[in-house]
C-alpha cells in the first residue's frame, strides 16, 4: 500500500492516544487476527520501511551523516528496531481496528490481485534507492501523456482514495515540526523559530509543497504498479474508495505516521550523543 494521512498528525496523535487509553471495545480484533491481518495486507512491510526514512534526517538539519561514520548506521537501527514498532502498531490496532473493517481489508488482498498489489508494494516500500524509483516514475508517468492514457487518471484516483481529505501534507510537516523541535532541545542544532514561526514558514511553502508530494506520488504509484493492466489498477481504485477500506487506511496511515513522528523525535534527541567521525 502507499500510506498517507487523511488528517493531520497531531489531531491523529490525540485521537490515537484518547483510544489507547480506553477500554478495549467489544468489536476491537485480536492480536492473532491483527498479526495475519498485518501480514496479509502488506502493512508489516510497510512499518519496516519506515526506517528508510532515517536517511533525510540529516538533511532536514543540514548534517553530513557521513560525519558521524559507523555511529550513524547503529544509531539508526537502533531507534528505529522494527520489532518495537510492530508492537507498537499492533497495541494500538488491536484496540482501534473493528472487525468489520479488518474483514473487509483481508478479503479484498487475500485475492488473487490483492495478494499480487501487496508483492509489488512490498518490493517498492522496501526500495532504498528512492530517487531511482522516482526517475523511473517519472518517465513511465511522461510516457503514459504522450500516449493519452488513461491510465495517468486512473493512478491519481487511487492516490486521492489514499488520501481523500487531502491532509497528507499537514502530517508530513508535524512530523518534520516535532523532528525540528526536538532536535533543538537536545542542542543538535540552533534553531531560531519556535513552533509557531516554523509553522507559519512552512503554510507559506504550502502550494509548492503540495503539488510536489502530488506528483512524487504519482510516480511512485506509476512504477510500483507499472506491470498492472489497467483493468486491475480501476479495480483497485474501486477498492480503495470503499468506506471500510477509507477507514482502514485513515488507522493504518495514522499509526505509521505517528509511528515515524515519535521515532523521528528520539532520533532527534539520540543525535546529541553522537560525536564527528575521525581520520585515523
């Protein structure tokens, strides 16, 4: 799956943590079915990309990670242990996620499309090389125009189902926000913005800002599903605007999000500790 949030991440955290906090519903699926629901949609693949992520740390703090050496791997696979995020995940699923809904998400991606839409997306999370996967993206996506394909609306369809509020944005920038935040608190680096200075810069960044991550994902969804006929990728679309399936995504966006805010925090802390490799 692409997972992006359909409200901001903050308003995402408190509904999260407001559910955490109370009694399991009656509804709520268990952890054996989370643990196959997970496994089957795709989503445990999907947590474990987020550690890819940890790679434009660095940059959104003007940091070589090569100065830090071997210090910066381990750090890394340290903060973000996919064994402690899948449980993070699954404590959180297992009370928020009915059964109806986890129903319904696994009929469709036990099929036979569905379980080959979750093999190409497992192949495309896990890619390291994300400039490579957008160059191609890009190419596909300018091959279809010059063709008159359809195909271009019907990969945009799935994008606006994945994110049908249009909020994916407001998520990103909380993350890299509390990121910013914490990075200065633990003295990483001096920022001269508080939270609503920084907050207001990037709503002027908004325009340009949305139209990017609009066509980054569609070129990632054009190469991560670039052996589909278009029949599959409208099917898909079609199973994507379904209200189950909306509400499965609005959960499992909000639990990877929030997920790679928090991790992204402590990364943020840990980094005071690292000291500049040296040339010996």
């Amino acid at each position: 799956m692409t997972y992006s949030l359909r409200r901001s991440a903050l308003t995402l955290f408190l509904l999260l943590l407001t559910l955490a906090m109370a009694p399991l519903p009656s509804s709520a699926a268990g952890r054996d079915r989370i643990e196959a629901f997970l496994t089957t949609t795709g989503f445990d693949v999907a947590l474990e990309s987020i550690a890819l992520s940890s790679a434009s740390a660095p940059q959104m703090l003007g940091i070589d990670p090569d100065g830090f050496g071997s210090d910066w791997a381990r750090l890394t696979e340290e903060v973000f242990d996919t064994e402690d995020m899948h449980e993070t995940a699954v404590s959180i699923l297992e009370q928020t996620l009915r059964d109806e809904a986890l129903l319904h998400a696994v009929e469709f991606y036990a099929s036979d499309l569905g379980q080959r839409l979750v093999e190409a997306e497992n192949a495309s999370h896990m890619l390291d090389d994300d400039e490579a996967k957008q160059q191609q993206g890009q190419e596909i996506v300018a091959e279809l125009i010059k063709d008159g394909s359809h195909r271009v609306e019907s990969l945009k369809r799935m994008n606006r189902a994945i994110d049908s509020s249009g909020t994916a944005l407001r998520a990103l920038q909380e993350i890299q926000l509390r990121f910013l935040l914490a990075a200065s608190a633990s003295g990483v680096i001096d920022l001269q913005l508080d939270a609503d200075q920084l907050r207001l810069m990037m709503r002027q960044n908004e325009t340009s800002m949305r139209q990017a991550l609009q066509l980054s994902a569609l070129a990632g969804a054009a190469y991560t599903y670039q052996d589909f006929s278009d029949a599959d990728v409208n099917a898909y679309a079609d199973a994507l605007e379904q209200p189950l399936m909306q509400e499965v995504y609005e959960l499992l966006n909000a639990v990877q999000y929030e997920i790679m805010a928090m991790k992204f925090e402590i990364l943020a802390t840990r980094m005071a500790d690292l000291h500049p490799a040296q040339d010996i």
